[in-house]
C-alpha cells in the first residue's frame, strides 16, 4: 500500500525530514560531548538532533588544516553512531574554504551527512562551493552527493534566496541573524540581534519571511538562527515557538542546555496529533477520497497538513501508533 507521502505529494519535492535542531560544536572535546548526548537523547530511535561540527569559528587562526583533520577523524569514529553529523566550512573569501572541503570529502566524505556554506554574496558564490564540492567527490570515488545548507545572512543573498534556493544539491537555508543585522551599519539596531526585537523588527521579520518562503516553495527547510539565551530554558523554547510560527522547521542550537527546549517547542500540539491520526487513518481507509470526520469535511489539503503534522512529531521524537509509524517504514 502507498504512503500519504506518495498519494499526497506526488510530483512535489518536499523538504527533507531532517531533525529539527541543528546543534553547533567547534572543538573536539564539545564535538564528542554533542554526539554522547545525540545518542543519549535518541533513546533508541532517530536522532533528534544534528551536530554540525564548525570548520570556520571554531577552526584557530593559523590552525585550519588541523582542524578539518581533527573533524573529518570524529566524523568516521564510532561516536558518529548515527551518521548525522555535518560540518561548516569557511565562506568563499577565506583562504582556506577550499582545503576544509578537500580534507573533509576525501578522507570522510561518505558520513558527511551536510555541508553548510556561511557568507555567500549571492547565488553565484553558493555556485563557486557546490562546484567545488561536487569535485571533491568525484576526486574521492563518491557515490553519493553531499547536500549543502547556505546561510543567508548578506545583502545579496537575500535578495537572490530564490535562485539559490532552486540550485540543485542545496537541502536548507538557514538565516545568519546577527550578521545580518551587522550588514546593515547600524539601520538596525543592535537588540534586534535578540528576541523580543528580532521578531518585530520589520527588516529582520522581512528576512525571515523572505527565506522561509523561498526555502519552502523549492522542497528545501528553513533553519532559524541561534537564541543568545543559555540558561533560561522558557526564553529559549518562546524563541522556538515564534521560529516555528514564522514557517521555520529548523532550528540552531549553541549550547546542550538549548536542545530539548527547541525540540519540544517545534513538536506539534498532542491533541492534534490524535485528530491528525484519525483523520489520516480514515483518509486510508476511503482510498485517500474526502470523510467526515466529527461533522466537518476533510479533504487531500487537510489530510497534507495533517501528514506533516505526522512528520513533525516523528521528527521530535514523539511516539506514533504503530499503524502510523508503518507508514513512515514503507
């Protein structure tokens, strides 16, 4: 039997099921601690998060090739259970972006599970990187195409999210927050690099509108910036809740104490979900035609919603019926 997936988005391309939280690390004793607690928190199932371990902040000065090394070593270790894990690369005007992919790909690239691309000027340099990435695999013998996230968080990227968000390869865009706001020479105002501002700040919700929407009309997931809050966990999870509320799917997290408040804010509503499963299982049981369910019609664009109400809960580590979770098994 199809999935709803098949019967209800057939011939779209839909955003990756990826976990929700995009996890960052920069130093070896971090980067391990981050996988301990991803299979520590997995409980057995998926993964709940993503650990992207930084090639460009946290690589020192002087010490890049070193560092990739040391990343690329993790990466094929067994502390990589899950084989998600990911890397940041320097931005297309550093000297040494070129070098992160060659060591990255070549000695790990077959658990490589992203590559994130910072600062792009606009779609030309995201073309510059996927070029070279694409390369580097070829040089390596891979079977398989790296996907890669872009953060926009310039000018021009922003203005051209659109084309790059409908380049072959790239899986998710990401908002660079506070450089975003830098780029604007003081026009915004420096509290608008936190909540409340940064989401009403009409510049700043411009953007982030701008790149969910484009992220999303292309099949790609939208990843909101970090919360600079570490230790109240109610400010980091009403960050969350006001990214998921702008149309995010995604979002980072620089600090372990920051994870679980932006997962349980990304899941969905637990009453929906029942309502989403009865109306799912109904739906199947007509062949995928309109019901009634509770004296009101439900139809293909309800029973959409109600299957990436599904995805969501699957992708937060919430417990399905097994008559669903089937549906993700097929």
């Amino acid at each position: 039997m199809n999935s709803p997936a098949e019967v209800l988005f057939s011939g779209v391309k839909l955003p990756p099921a990826l976990p929700v939280v995009d996890h960052y690390a920069g130093t070896h004793k971090l980067i391990l601690k981050a996988l301990g607690l991803q299979a520590e928190m997995a409980q057995g199932g998926p993964p709940i998060f993503d650990v992207t371990c930084d090639c460009e902040d946290g690589a020192p000065v002087g010490g890049e090739r070193e560092h990739a090394h040391m990343v690329a070593e993790v990466l094929l270790s067994s502390a990589n259970a899950y084989g998600r894990a990911a890397t940041r690369v320097h931005d297309v005007t550093h000297p040494h972006w070129r070098d992160d992919l060659e060591i990255l790909v070549s000695a790990a690239g077959s658990c490589l599970a992203y590559v994130t691309f910072p600062k792009p000027g606009g779609v030309k340099d995201v073309q510059v990187q996927l070029e070279a990435l694409r390369e580097a695999e070829r040089r390596a013998g891979l079977q398989r195409e790296i996907p890669a996230h872009v953060l926009i968080e310039t000018h021009g990227a922003l203005r051209e999210a659109w084309e790059i968000a409908a380049l072959p390869g790239v899986e998710s865009l990401d908002f660079g927050l506070m450089d975003f706001v830098s780029a604007h020479f003081g026009a915004i105002p420096g509290d608008a690099m936190k909540s409340p501002e940064q989401f009403r700040h009409p510049l700043v919700t411009r953007a982030k509108c701008e790149i969910v929407t484009a992220a999303l009309a292309h099949g790609l997931l939208p990843s909101h910036n970090v919360c600079t809050e570490l230790s109240d966990p109610e400010v980091i999870r009403a960050d969350a809740q006001a990214a998921r509320r702008l149309g995010f799917l995604r979002m980072w997290s620089i600090h372990p104490s920051q994870i679980l408040p932006i997962v349980e804010a990304m899941r969905p509503d637990f009453a929906k979900l029942g309502i989403a499963v009865e109306i799912l299982q109904a739906a199947a049981d007509a062949g995928w035609g309109p019901i009634r369910h509770k004296d009101k019609l439900h139809d293909r664009a309800s029973f959409r919603y109600y299957w990436q109400l599904l995805q969501a809960a699957r992708t937060t580590g919430m417990l399905l019926p097994e008559t669903v979770q089937g549906w993700f098994d097929e």
